[in-house]
C-alpha cells in the first residue's frame, strides 16, 4: 500500500512489505553481548541502497544487526562511505520501527481499540512512524540521494 491511508478494514499485514524480512536462527558467533534471551528466532529488516553496495539489518527492536559491504564500495572515499551506511541503517531502523508499530496497532484493535487513533497515537505521540510513513520517507530519501546517479 504505497502512498496509502491505513484501511481499518484491512489486516495489518496487507500493509507492510514483507519481503525484506528474514527469520533467522542467531548463533553465538553473532558477536559478544548478545543476551539468552536473544539465541532464539528473530525477525530482521533490511534495508540497500539502489546498486546493491550497502545493506544494513535491523533487528525488531531497531538495534543494527550487521552491516553488508560488496566490491562496488571500494570506488568510494572512506566519507562517501560513511555516510552511505549511516543513511541505509537509519532506513533499516525505521523499517523495523514501523514494523513495530504494526504489530502494536494490530495488538491494539485485537483488544478493542479503534485502529486509526492507535496508529495516529504511536506515531504523533510516540514516534514509532506507520508503515506507510516510513516507505513514504524511504521513497523520498532514495529518490532525493539517487537522482544524480540516473542523469
């Protein structure tokens, strides 16, 4: 639903893309710092940059679980570089924060509460964006960065 208003009508998960997102097992070789707890299954978001160079992956909670570099990122400056996975991790979290207010609007309505005001609440008040927000805000950040690269 692109450009869409959320359709209390609908389910929820009609409104989010979910082809990015994996479910994995972690393993200990994931890094130091990881709790018990965390050793299960989880849901990951991830987002890439148009020539496939950078992708990051965000867990649900938001938290960048790894970052992806292939060869095209070695025509890059280390600043040029940077800067690209700051602005692919960042869409990668807010990808999953909008996944999280999903699922809390969907929790929400399954215990009464009207769809619309819980979904203007978390994102008004709260800050988690909606679905559509965050791919609206995807849409405009790719299109305002990549366009020099299509001319």
């Amino acid at each position: 639903m692109r450009g869409a208003a959320v359709n209390p009508d609908s389910d929820w998960d009609d409104e989010v893309d979910w082809s990015d997102t994996d479910v994995d097992q972690m393993s200990y070789a994931d890094g130091p710092g990881m709790e018990d707890d965390a050793l299960g299954p989880s849901v990951t978001f991830t987002a890439t940059n148009p020539t496939g160079s950078v992708a990051a992956t965000a867990t649900l909670g938001g938290r960048i679980q790894r970052v992806d570099l292939t060869s095209l990122t070695t025509t890059m400056t280390e600043a040029e570089l940077a800067e690209e996975i700051i602005v692919i991790a960042r869409l990668a979290t807010e990808k999953s924060r909008a996944a999280e207010h999903a699922v809390a609007v969907e929790l929400m309505r399954s215990m009464g509460h009207d769809r619309v005001s819980t979904s203007g609440y978390l994102e008004y008040t709260v800050g988690l964006p909606s679905p559509s927000t965050a791919e609206a805000h995807a849409a405009e950040i790719l299109a305002a960065r990549y366009a020099r690269d299509g001319e």
